[in-house]
C-alpha cells in the first residue's frame, strides 16, 4: 500500500482538478468550496511528508464522498470532464494550428465575404462573370476532361459568390490553404492531386459555430450524408458533376476540403494538441516570421513555401510534357535558395498597395542570383531627368553586363551559345577588345522609358529611349563612331550637349544618341534626347499621377517602375489584335480559333483593367531577403 501511495495521491489530485473546474457535485458551491480546501492545506504543509501528505488527502470527507460514487457516475464525471477541457482547449486554439506544418501555400481573409463582393462588384469580375465560357472552350476544341472541370468548378464558385447566406457565413476571418501532394504526384493516387490537399478553415470569432455551421451547410449543393470521425461528425455533399465537400466543426472553428485525408488531418492536429506537441504551422519559423509583418490595415495575407511549390510545379511541368522535356524540367534549379514569400495587400481611398518580401539562403544561390539578390540599394536620379508625359519608365541596378553575358555562355542552349559566340568575334573585329573587356566598359545602371506606343501602323511600336551608365565614355565613342561611319549623320549641340542623330528615311526619322551625367542615351528620335537635356517639361517625378503611386523615390532601392496603365492596355490589345490576324494569314483555321480568343476574352479582360489609371514599383535587396513594393491608382475613389 505505500508503495502504491504516491500514484493514487496523482490520481486523486487530477480527479479533485477535474471536479473544481468541470462541475460541482455538491449542491452547495460554499460546502464545495470548503470540502476542496481540505486536501490543498495538507498539501502545501512543508512539515509532512509526501506519504503523510497522501494519507492526509485520501482522509478528506472530499474523497471518501468520491471513491463511495458508483462507476456509471464516476465515468459520467470522466466524460463531462474531459469534454469541458476539448471545449476549453478549441477555444485557445488558433486557425493555423489545425494546418499542417508542411503547408505549401496559406491564405489569410480576414472578411472573405467582403473580399468575394469586391471580386464580383469589380470590373474584372463582372467580365469574367460576363465571358461565355462554355462557348468558348467548345470553339477552341479544348478536351472534355480539362474543359468541364473548369466549367465546374466557375459553376461552383458563382453558385458560392451569389448565395443568399454568403455574406452571413463568410464575413469573418477565411484561411485557405494547399498542402503538400507529392505522394499523389508520385504516385497517381488522387485525380486532382492540388485541390484534394485543399483546406479551408473559417473562424467564427465570437460568433456561436453550431449556428454558422448549420448556416452553412444550406449552401452546399449535392446528396448530404454525415460519418464520424475520432468522435467528431464530418458532412459530405456528394455529385455526380462536382468533387465531393466535406464539412466538420472542429472545436470551435468549420473546416472544408474535398477529400477526407486533409480534414483528418486536420481533426488529428486538434486532437494531438492535448497529449504531444503538433506539427502545425505556428511553429513553421518561415510562415511566423512573414505573418508577423502584417499590420492592422493588411485584408489579405498570402504565405508561400517557395522550395515545395518548386517542386511540385515542376513535377506537374514534367508531367504535362514530353519524356525528354520532362527530364530537363526536373533537372533545372528553379532559383535555387529562394525559401518563402509573403504578400500582404491593403485598399486605400484611391489605390490598392501590396507589399511582397521573398526570403532567400544567400549561400545556396547561384552566382547570378547572388548578384542580383546582394547588390545594394542606391538613390537614382532617372526619374528626375525625363518628362512627366511618359508611358512608362523604369530602372534598376542590377546590370552587371559581364556576368549576364557568362551566365547564358554557362547556361544557355546550343544555339544561344553559338549566337553569343558570334556576337564576341564582331566585338573583337570593331573594337580589338574581348567581350568581358567590351562589356565592362559599361556599369550596372539601366534604364528604359517610352515616351508613347504607336497604333496608328500594323503593328504597335513603342517610342524608346535606353539609358545605360558607363565606365569609359572614349571608348564607348569610338565604337559607336566605327558603326555609324559610313551612314549619314547630323550632328547638333542641345543645351551644350553634343549629340549625334542617324538621318534615315530621308530625315523623316532620326534615331539619335548622346552622353549625359555618366550615361550614354539612345533615343528613336531627336525629341526624346532634347525633352531630357532641355528639361522644358515637369519632370515624371513632378507629375501628379506618379506622385499618385510614388513608393518612396527618395529611399535607396534597387528597382523603381512607372506605368500609365490605359495606355499600356490600348498597346497590348493592338499586339494580341496583330498577332491574331498573323496567325490566321499563316492558318486559317487557327486564325479563326485565335479570333475567338482575343476578340471574346484577351481584349475584354485587358478592358477591364482600364478602371486604373497608374502602377508604382519599388524593389530593395536587404539581408536574405528582397521587398518588393506595389501601389496601384485607381480612376475612382473607393466609395466610403
């Protein structure tokens, strides 16, 4: 018996915890109250002895009053007990902690409701809701097996989207996430390997579950049945014409998925958390350490797991071609140390901003991406330099023309490295100089702006200036005189900058260059040298609409964009319109398919982008990781 006495005063002690914070078996909570002081004060008694102390708990009236219940009561008292304590546990539990460490991609809606009506509300969305799909996908001849399951699943989407009890389930906080699904790639164990490792967790907040479950469950379409599951109830919707969904409540939050072994696992991370320490991805350092710059305005947070979804796409990829194309994708390094990504996107009054960090191991990149991802962030004058009118402008940092050239004489194909190879021997011939040696003539700031894109030809031409810093401008002269030397040329002096023009089409056009603060400018026309040297116009980082998507010009950074984006659109409509119809000189019968799909989708969905006026890019290398910084203006106001 005393040896036996220190696990039966365990035992006692959970048994007497379990009664204080499960229910009360006394009527009298003060007699109750009392009656469980008795064995604390014995305990805490420094005097006694741990076997005395044991005695003195097991001679409580407490005690004896508990070991005289019968065993259906006690087992009641078990049952109630360990029921309260799952109850309490689900509450404390976060979404994230019922999803799997591994998970590929998360992401976060706090109001998914609210996201799903601006989708629908929005010019996208009206004209992807607008488009004849099914009409579409027949006139291309697109297989059966790939065609209805995307007709489907948009069924299901809509069905979801305009549902009456929509608003009233899914405003509140949404985590979607896509888990791993290697062994079904591998092994062909699943028909839609990526969305039956879907799982979609709705948190309820202080709202009661049982209610929204119930809410939800009149959503579904399909035959609705029910199994259990480790004691907790799963519901199945089942159709002949859509994949199956399964529904539980899982403590306190719902979770969804089409396919059972991504519920379970999930009901087995909740249950898992009251014996063992789980797997779940709060304790993923990638994902916390992304989730952690969130911020109060932030209404959508997208998590990646770069080196999965690698992976995975590629053995997709390898999949979906040839044996021989399969190997080469499998055995090409997809930006070997980029680890994860997170992109955290807020809506303003007039723009819509998303801020996006890539995390990388600097010691697993290759010398490219070394050099791209360590190069440090410096200011830039570019966009103090040209007019404000422009369609676009953009510069970066990250030349470095020597080693892009033995990247691709390292990397490149067959043909890439032959070309390269009679690129260096006309080098050699005009200037005597090897290609590193011509090539490092020049630095490692670039620039591109377009003053306008041309539609009124055949085809869209863009108005171009290039701007490129270089090392040696004598030099970089007196190759650029050998090339020009027997065409005609004008030379004039601008603002008392020399500047050289090639008179061609009998002077009509006038492609010209000059140097300038370090750079040397080449420029399709005259104009274009004379509105940056003269600086008669208000410069582009004056401008009201840059100005409108400025994200930090004068901060150090490694990338800065600016776009018109109407512009930009009409451009693009006029590429995909010419390309159409050069398909169909070459084919006919492609050329009506191409008709289709420009006439009755590109050009409405690049239509539909003209609700935005201007986009802004700002990219910074820090240590072991690159921020990446977005902001879009939009033609009207958000209405408040």
């Amino acid at each position: 018996m005393k040896g036996s006495a220190p696990v039966l005063f365990f035992c006692a002690v959970l048994c007497l915890t379990g009664c204080l914070f499960i229910f009360p078996l006394q009527k009298d909570k003060m007699v109750l109250a009392k009656a469980s002081q008795e064995p604390i004060q014995p305990i805490h008694k420094t005097s006694l002895s741990l076997y005395s102390a044991g005695a003195d708990f097991l001679d409580t009236p407490f005690i004896r009053a508990f070991t005289s219940l019968d065993c259906s009561k006690i087992s009641t008292f078990f049952t109630k007990g360990i029921g309260q304590q799952l109850q309490t546990h689900a509450q404390s539990l976060a979404p994230q902690e019922l999803i799997s460490h591994h998970a590929m991609a998360v992401l976060e809606l706090p109001n998914a409701a609210a996201v799903g009506q601006s989708f629908l509300d929005s010019r996208f969305g009206k004209t992807l809701n607008d488009i004849k799909w099914h009409t579409i996908l027949q006139r291309l001849k697109i297989k059966r097996s790939l065609s209805q399951p995307l007709a489907r699943s948009s069924s299901s989407l809509m069905h979801l989207l305009t549902h009456a009890s929509f608003s009233q389930v899914f405003s509140r906080r949404l985590f979607l996430a896509q888990l791993p699904a290697l062994p079904s790639l591998f092994g062909e164990e699943q028909r839609h390997p990526l969305m039956e490792n879907q799982l979609f967790i709705l948190d309820p907040g202080q709202d009661d579950p049982e209610k929204l479950l119930s809410t939800l469950l009149t959503i579904p379409q399909g035959r609705q049945n029910s199994l259990k599951y480790l004691g907790l109830t799963i519901h199945t919707f089942r159709s002949k014409r859509k994949p199956t969904l399964y529904i539980a409540k899982v403590g306190d939050k719902i979770i969804l998925s089409f396919a059972p072994k991504s519920m379970k696992e999930s009901i087995s991370l909740y249950l898992n958390h009251l014996f063992q320490r789980p797997n779940n991805l709060l304790l993923n350092q990638e994902y916390r350490g992304l989730a952690e710059q969130k911020t109060k305005e932030t209404d959508f947070f997208f998590y990646a797991d770069l080196f999965r979804l690698k992976l995975h796409f590629s053995l997709l990829f390898a999949q979906l071609g040839s044996q021989k194309s399969s190997q080469k994708t499998l055995n090409r390094p997809w930006a070997a140390g980029v680890r994860s990504l997170g992109m955290y996107h807020q809506r303003n009054n007039k723009t819509d901003e998303l801020k996006t960090l890539v995390r990388f191991s600097q010691e697993q990149l290759d010398p490219f991406q070394r050099h791209i991802y360590s190069t440090p962030p410096s200011l830039s004058q570019s966009f103090q330099e040209v007019p404000a009118d422009l369609v676009l402008a953009f510069w970066f940092n990250w030349l470095e023309p020597r080693l892009w050239w033995k990247t691709t004489a390292a990397h490149g194909e067959k043909e890439e490295r032959a070309s390269a190879d009679r690129i260096a021997a006309w080098i050699k011939q005009k200037t005597d100089m090897s290609m590193e040696q011509f090539l490092g003539l020049f630095g490692k700031n670039f620039s591109v702006y377009v003053a306008e894109v041309s539609t009124a030809g055949f085809f869209p031409v863009p108005r171009l200036c290039l701007s490129i810093e270089i090392h040696d401008r004598h030099k970089v002269e007196a190759f650029l005189q050998e090339i020009i030397a027997n065409l005609p040329t004008r030379r004039t002096m601008i603002g008392g900058v020399p500047v050289v023009s090639l008179l061609a089409a009998q002077g009509m056009l006038q492609p010209s260059y000059t140097f300038f603060n370090g750079k040397l400018l080449i420029a399709d026309s005259r104009e274009q040298v004379e509105d940056i040297l003269l600086r008669k116009k208000k410069p582009l980082a004056a401008g009201k609409e840059f100005q409108g998507v400025d994200t930090n010009l004068a901060k150090p950074a490694n990338l800065h964009l600016f776009a018109r984006i109407p512009e930009l659109v009409n451009a693009l409509q006029e590429l995909a319109s010419w390309a159409g119809t050069m398909i169909a000189v070459r084919d006919h019968r492609s050329g009506s398919t191409s008709k289709v799909l420009v006439d009755q989708v590109l050009t409405p969905i690049l239509e539909s982008f003209n609700t935005y006026r201007a986009i802004g890019i700002r990219s910074a290398t820090a240590p072991n990781e690159l921020i990446i910084d977005t902001k879009i203006l939009r033609t009207q106001a958000t209405t408040p």
